[in-house]
C-alpha cells in the first residue's frame, strides 16, 4: 500500500479551511520530520553553482506564536547544526528567506518478492518546502533551542544546565524554515508480484518471500568517564525504551496492507 | 572528535593522482552512501521554482566499465526509486545530465553532555554531486538493477526470479549520476564541556553525562502469507545478522575519541 500525502495548497494564513483530512495529512507529514533524528535540508549555494547541497541537521517542528499547537497544526520547522558560513549568509542576505527544503525517511523494512522488479522498501518519507531565516529575537531563539533539545531527548533541557551564557546564546545558529507546503509518502504492506509469478509453484518453492524489519533502536545510555550521577535517570531510561518501542512497533504497523 | 572529508578536487579521470588519504577518504565518503537503505536526492525541479526538491531513493555506489572496483576507488552512484516524470524528463533534457545532490547519513548515538550546548549527535553523512542520467543501454541497466537489488539485501538477485522480462526492464528506471564531487563529515566521541561546567560538582552531580547508542538493526524476517519456502534461507538470515552487527559495532565505535 503506497499513499502519497499532499499538504494543503492554501494560503498559510486561512488554518480554518484545514479539513480533518487535511489535519491527517499535516500530522502524517510533520511527525516523520519531527520523529527523524537528522533532517537533509537542501538549498542552492549559488547561482553559478547547479548543484544543489543537501546538509544533515538537527530540527523539530514548533510554533512560537503557539506554542501548545500540535502536529496536526502548522507549524514551521527550526533547525540548528552545522549551518555554514554560505547557508548562514544567504539566509540573511535574502529578505524573505533562503528557499530550502527539508526531507526525513524512516524505513521500516526491506520487502522481499518473488521477482527483483517488485521488490520494495516499507518507509515513510516527508518534504517541506520553506523559507529559512536567521532566528534574532532572543526569546524564541531559547525557545527553539529547548524545543530542539527536547525533541533529541525528551525533558533533557531542564535536567542541564540552563539557561545557556550570552555567549553560548551568540555563537549557536538558529534557522525558521517558514513551511510554503509539503509532501509525504508511505509504503506499507507485504510483497506483491505479477499473477504468473505468483502462479509459479517451482518458483514460490524456491524464492523465500516477505519482509525483513528494520528499526532504528537506541541502547542503554553509556556513562562518560567523567560522569558521576550513579544510575541513568528515569526521564533518560523511559525515553530510550519508548524510541525502542515505538521503532518496532513502526516495522510492525508497517507490515500491514 | 569531528572529521571533515573532502572529495579530492581532481578530474575524475586523473585517477592515479589519487593517494592514500584521498582514497581513504573516497572509501569513508562510498560507504556511508553505500550503507544507507535510502539515499537523499536533491535536483532544481525548474529555474521558476526557488525550492530544491529532495527525493528518498533507492542507490548504490559502483562502476560499470570496472565492475571489480572496491569503494576507496571512483565510482558511479545508480538510484532507482521513485523517478518523478519531472526528474526523469530533466535529465533527458540535459545534454550532459541533470545537476543532483545525493546525500546520506547514519546516526550512531546521541551525545548528552552538561550543557544543551555542548549536546550532540554522534554520525557520519556523505554528500556526492554529480550529473544524473537516465541508462539506456540495457546491459548497464541489468548489471544496476542487480547491483542495487543485492546492495539492498546482499546475494538476493541470483535467488530470485531473473532475469526480468522486457516490459519490466522498460517500465524500470535507473539512473546513473557521474560524481563530480563530494564530502563526508564524521562526528565520535563522548561528551564534552567547558571547563568551568565541568568544574562544577554540584552541577556534575546532578546532569548525568554519556551517549545514548542509536542502531538502525534488522529484525528476524516474517515470512508472508503466500511464502512456499520452509525456512529463512541461510543468505537472508546471515545478512539480518550482519546488518544489526554492523549497527551495534557502528555505535560503538562511535563512542570512541
């Protein structure tokens, strides 16, 4: 089963004419980025330049002007990482911002047929499509940088040490991808091949077929060296074994049609 | 412990000016391309739209004038996925290819250190550029079908049912991007401070510090409804194993300066 997921084409303004439908699709789309540890986001370094560049950053989905608005709202998209100096200078020499746009897949598992051709990959995928601007005021920049903290490890800002030093403020990058629309894929289900495959019983005997998952677990949490807090804490430990859940019940839920 | 990798910035069939370290690098930058399930591709979708597009696609890294040729050599990269008709019709239009950007990173753990400042994100990513070009001779094609088929899961091809007919052939596209360039970032190690954090015991004594291990494993296969064959064959369960090996061995690794 393979759904593709249109973010509404409205103004972004007009959140009324979102229908529940188009609620679903926004929830869908934003929870891939928003479950994805790293996000690929492109932009065109330069004119003379056709290559697009794609850069690997931490980010999460957030609303400063509503900050208790849910995945199913819109929502832009504030990323922190390694901004450089070319993404950094054209975001600001842009005054509407640097078109950018963002992706996150999570792959769920590797569908094995009778035939190479239809072979597949269960996954879910997102792109928006948005314009980045250098986060200045200070107090949303803090609290974007909670926001992306937390969304790597949940409750991790308040267990640190915060507020961050006016230098630490200074020397971090910030960037608001204002979300212009977006898209998203899913592929669920089993193998799926061509009746006279399927109809061949000397090639069903000899071709092992299904689907192998996959899931991107987390560990027990490994002490530093230097660390001297004895036991990991709870907030820490619930979050590792949720990721872990939550990553084999995805390759699970992905099996089904 | 942070490595940037760059390409080495020769022309590509200057391949004896390659050294050591240039191949090393080259390796480094193929396979982490080449491990990733599903690669970023980033294209210009036309001059009147301002926002790169990234597709997830399916690819993997090789030659096919020198088939033999080991990661740490040049190398084609060969996508085959969902090849938008807009993808597939601007790279027919461009004499010489269609500028993409591919991409792919892999999370090994997530650093937790005193501060949300100094946090980070244990991985490797890899970008190539190059010029994508549809494959229209039909030997090339068969040999990156396969080439893709078994960098998915390892020895499948040759255990299915091939080779495929014409009208899959026809209705399969497989791209080739010629790689111009490309760079590879790598971030290990544990967590570090400022000293004037890590000088402070009460604050050490109560922000517990280390690195959450991040592992993208595979799971013990499911068989479908319609599978004939009595038990996983023995190439499918040793690449389960391997690939989660790999992910347990990759993050730990990782945690190393």
């Amino acid at each position: 089963m393979v759904r593709t997921l249109e973010y509404p084409k409205t103004d972004k303004n007009k959140v009324q004419r979102y229908n529940a439908r188009a609620a679903y699709d926004l929830e869908t789309i934003h929870s891939t980025i928003q479950t994805s540890i790293v996000l690929n986001v492109a932009f065109a370094p330069s004119p003379d330049n056709p290559f697009p560049i794609i850069l690997p950053m931490v980010g999460a989905m957030g609303s400063f002007a509503h900050p208790s608005a849910s995945l199913s709202e819109p929502l832009d998209c504030y990323v922190h990482g390694y901004v450089t100096n070319r993404m950094a200078r054209l975001a600001r020499d842009s005054p509407q911002g640097l078109p950018v746009c963002v992706s996150a897949t999570k792959v769920h598992g590797l569908v094995l047929s009778l035939t190479p051709y239809s072979h597949d990959v269960n996954y879910k995928s997102a792109v928006l499509m948005g314009y980045a601007s250098i986060v200045e005021d200070q107090a949303e920049k803090l609290w974007a940088m909670e926001l992306i903290t937390d969304k790597v490890c949940r409750d991790r800002w308040a267990e640190t040490r915060v507020p961050p030093k006016s230098a630490e403020m200074s020397s971090t990058g910030i960037l608001r991808i204002r979300v212009e629309g977006g898209s998203g894929k899913v592929r669920n289900g089993v193998a799926h091949d061509e009746r006279e495959d399927e109809e061949d019983e000397a090639l069903r005997g000899r071709v092992w077929t299904g689907v192998v998952p996959v899931m991107e677990v987390y560990g027990e949490p490994v002490a530093d060296e230097g660390n001297k807090v004895a036991n990991v804490p709870e907030y820490l430990s619930r979050y590792v074994s949720r990721k872990t859940e939550e990553a084999e019940t995805g390759a699970k839920e992905a099996m089904k049609e």
